[in-house]
C-alpha cells in the first residue's frame, strides 16, 4: 500500500486518545487515530454513570466516538496494533497493521442475522465474560464502528453466517493490511489495564462466582447491564449485603503496584449509590484503608454516600470463604474501632480493583527511547513543566498513559497534549498539511 502522511498519530482510541486527535483534527492537523480492539472509546464506554455527578457515561462518550468518526481531518483505524516507529526525516515512520474483521465493514448493515446464526458462544470481553457473544459478533449496541467482527479463532468454519448475511459482507480471504504512514509527532493514548484480582488470592476471585471486580459491577449497574435486574451471579439472587474490598492490587507492595489507583475510593461510592437506587434495602459495607475524596464535589459525593446509609469500615480484608449457599464470609482486620480480626458475611463481595500500566507500545519504538518509570508508567519528563512531555522528543502522552487518573483529568491533559504536539509541529516543521 502507498506511504501515508498525517500530522499527528495518535495511539488509543479511548475518551483521552478521541480527546486529543478531535482537537488536533479542529485545529486542522491531519490525524491518523489507531486503536488495537474492534471499536472505540476505551474503559469509558464500559461505565455506567460518572462520578461525582452520576452523568451517563455513554452520553458523553457517545459524542465524542461519533466526532471521531465523522471528522474529516481523523482517519481512523481501528483492530490495528502499531508495530514499528522509527525516526524519519519528516519526523516518525509507524508501520501499522490492521487485522481482518473477516466481515467486509463498508457492506455492514450491523443487522446481526450473523450473530443469530452462529452456534458458538464464548465468554463476551464487554461484560468482563458476564454473559456470552457469538463467535461471530458486533460488540455492544453503541458500537463505533458498528459492524460485526469474525473471532477466527473460536470459529468453527460451519458457514452459517456467510449463508444468512443478506448483504454478503463475510469475507473469509481478508489478510492483514500493512499501512506506513509518516507522522510529525506521536500522541500515546494507551490507557490502562485492570489489576487481575485473581493474583491477590485469598480473594478466591475466579473461583467463587460472587466475588466479582469492580468492572463486573460496572456492568451489573449499568442499564445495559448483561441480568435484567441488579443480580449476583451464582444464582440469579438479588443480593442484600454487598461488600467493596477498596484498593485491592493497590497501595499493595505484596503485588509490586505500591501506588495509589486514584478512582477506586470514588468508582466503589458511585457503585454503592447506583445499587441502592436499584436495591434500596440492600446493605452495603465498604472496607477501606483511607477514603482519598480529593476533586471537586468529591468530599459532597462521599458524605451523600454515608447520608445514605453506605457502611465504611476501615479494614484491611485478608481471606474470603464461601458457604454452601454460595454466600461469602469476609475476615478483616479492623484497624479502627476495637481492633483485632473480625469476620461478616455478604452474599456478593466486589473487589475494587486497582489501574495498571499498559505499556507494551514502548516496544515499538526503534531507536527511540520512550521511557517507563518505576512502576511501568511511561515516564512524564519534566513533572514541574508538563505532564504530557514523554522523554522522546515529539512524543507526547495523555489520560492514564502515565498514570491512574478520571475522566475529567484524561480530557484536561488530552487538551494539553493536543496543543503541546500542535505548537511542536508548528515550531519544528511550519504549518499543517495544506488542506
Ligand atoms: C471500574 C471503574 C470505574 C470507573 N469509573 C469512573 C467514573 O465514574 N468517573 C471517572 O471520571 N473515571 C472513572 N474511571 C476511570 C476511567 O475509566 C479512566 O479515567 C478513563 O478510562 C481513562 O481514559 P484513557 O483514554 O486514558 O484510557 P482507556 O479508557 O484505557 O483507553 C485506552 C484505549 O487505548 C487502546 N489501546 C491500548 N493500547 C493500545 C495500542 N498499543 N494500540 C492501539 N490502541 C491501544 C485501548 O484499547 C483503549 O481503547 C473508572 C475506572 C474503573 C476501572
């Protein structure tokens, strides 16, 4: 295929990497927006509501996914992993490969006869595997794009869909697409990884269908939730006696992440809020270590959530065992109150799992060092100067790229590296692209 030319990549289409490529996009640089999963929008699109103002989350997403996709100056691709960026005289040279959907998007009607007719279910990625999806399958409802995507590897070649889709859009003989593209800057956008909760394992995540993480719970809550009501997995029961084990996989140096999550404390009170809107006589228990409420209206946020009767104890939880009816018993030690090892019992336990780093895109760079700190975060240069200079020049960073942070801080520094990659094209190598 032809070289391409863009201003700007940008990696990861989540709300920070959609941030930036729509402002640089506005200013009239040339975007090319790469994101690895079939569809964009990142965590965000997972949530439910937002705290502290409990807004819908896809009603703020939703705008953005359709900006990106509609706007002139972004060309996106997505099912695409960035797999070599070299130096070049204009700046960077990415090599990109975009992987097959096996599904031809353009002929797409997103009807899902596809969907119905393939015998194949496997766990579905969107619900963290609450529910199943078909081997063949489009997603979620707000998908962007909206077209289904054949998983080759849990395909069984029976051929059902190819004969149902009506718009003859199966198209087994697609092969990966190679795209070389050069670039003036870099913007990484590349987000987080949830802790596996099943690495803190006296938990018993994994084993015991009621303790679930706190994405699992996301879903639960939310109105596209995979149950039709608020239920616990095991049994289908509407639990009555919730408990959110806070900073699980962080603040831990037992799992090697010693820092804080930063959204835990607050996506666990959201949770309790939007459970007791659902089951307003359920209990709910929040053991925590300390409650970091430090944003604007977070303080409110905390205290309405003890107004409306969410329990907080100050514990550390060291073992969860399950009883034959599947409910959980928790032992915690109780760092406040009279101290000592204390037990109680919930019947659906949510641990409030910690963000990660999601770095492997280092390793694309070639002759170029991007540097990680000492927890895996790519490294911010200079902290007193910037948050969203990396130690590459020209490449920028935005959202959790270099560290756990909401949306609203996502957004604020995907502005900042618009502009900072915008004034760099500019200074270094004059004006956009003619239009
Ligand atoms: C359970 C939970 C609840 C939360 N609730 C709230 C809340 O109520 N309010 C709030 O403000 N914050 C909340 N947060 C935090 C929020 O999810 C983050 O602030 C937000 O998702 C950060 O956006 P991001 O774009 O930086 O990263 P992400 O959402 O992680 O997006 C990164 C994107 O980059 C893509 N990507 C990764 N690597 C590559 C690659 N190599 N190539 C191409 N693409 C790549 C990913 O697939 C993804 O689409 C919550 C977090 C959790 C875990």
């Amino acid at each position: 295929m032809p070289e391409e030319e863009y201003d700007a990549l940008v990696i990861g289409a989540g709300v920070a990497g959609m941030e930036a490529a729509i402002d640089l996009g506005d200013m009239g640089f040339k975007v090319m927006l790469v994101e690895k999963e079939p569809t964009i929008g990142g965590k965000m699109l997972l949530l439910s509501k937002v705290f502290p103002t409990l807004d819908c989350a896809s009603c703020i997403s939703g705008t953005k996914t359709s900006t990106v996709s509609h706007h002139q100056n972004i060309r996106l691709l997505t099912y695409s992993n960035v797999d070599e960026i070299e130096k070049s005289k204009s700046g960077f040279r990415a090599r990109i490969i975009e992987k097959p959907r096996y599904v031809d998007a353009s002929l797409c009607t997103s009807c899902g006869d596809c969907e119905d007719a393939c015998p194949i279910i496997v766990p579905n990625e969107f619900d963290f595997g609450l529910r199943g999806r078909k081997a063949i399958y489009i997603p979620f409802d707000t998908a962007v794009p909206k077209s289904a995507v054949l998983d080759l590897d849990n395909c069984i070649y029976c051929m059902q869909c190819e004969r149902t889709c009506p718009a003859d859009a199966i198209d087994f003989l697609q092969v990966p697409k190679v795209h070389t593209v050069n670039v003036k800057a870099i913007i990484l956008a590349v987000g987080f990884k949830l802790f596996q909760a099943e690495k803190k394992k006296d938990y018993r995540y994994g084993e015991y269908r009621n303790v679930v993480n706190s994405m699992q719970m996301e879903r639960i809550v939310s109105p596209t939730r995979p149950y039709n009501a608020v239920v616990r997995p095991s049994d289908g029961k509407e639990p009555q006696n919730i408990g959110y084990v806070l900073c699980t996989g962080s603040r831990d140096k037992t799992v090697g992440n010693p820092r804080c999550s930063q959204v835990c404390c607050m996506y666990s009170m959201k949770q309790a809020q939007l459970i007791m809107g659902s089951l307003p006589a359920a209990d709910i228990t929040l053991y925590y270590m300390d409650i970091r409420a430090y944003g604007k209206g977070f303080e409110e946020f905390y205290r309405q959530s003890r107004d409306m009767g969410v329990k907080f104890v100050r514990g550390k939880v060291a073992k969860v065992e399950q009883k034959v009816n599947t409910d959980l018993t928790v032992y915690y030690e109780d760092t406040e109150g009279s101290g000592g090892m204390k037990k109680a019992d919930h019947d659906l336990l949510v641990l409030s799992v910690g963000l990660l780093p999601n770095t492997d895109i280092v390793k694309a760079f070639n002759g170029i060092k991007v540097e990680l700190d000492e927890v895996g975060w790519i490294k911010v240069r200079d902290e007193g100067k910037s948050s969203v200079l990396t130690s590459a020049d020209g490449v920028f960073a935005a959202g959790c790229t270099t560290g756990p942070k909401d949306i609203p801080d996502s957004v604020l520094e995907a502005g900042a590296a618009a502009s900072q990659c915008a004034a760099y094209i500019i200074k270094k190598m004059g004006s956009p692209i003619e239009q």
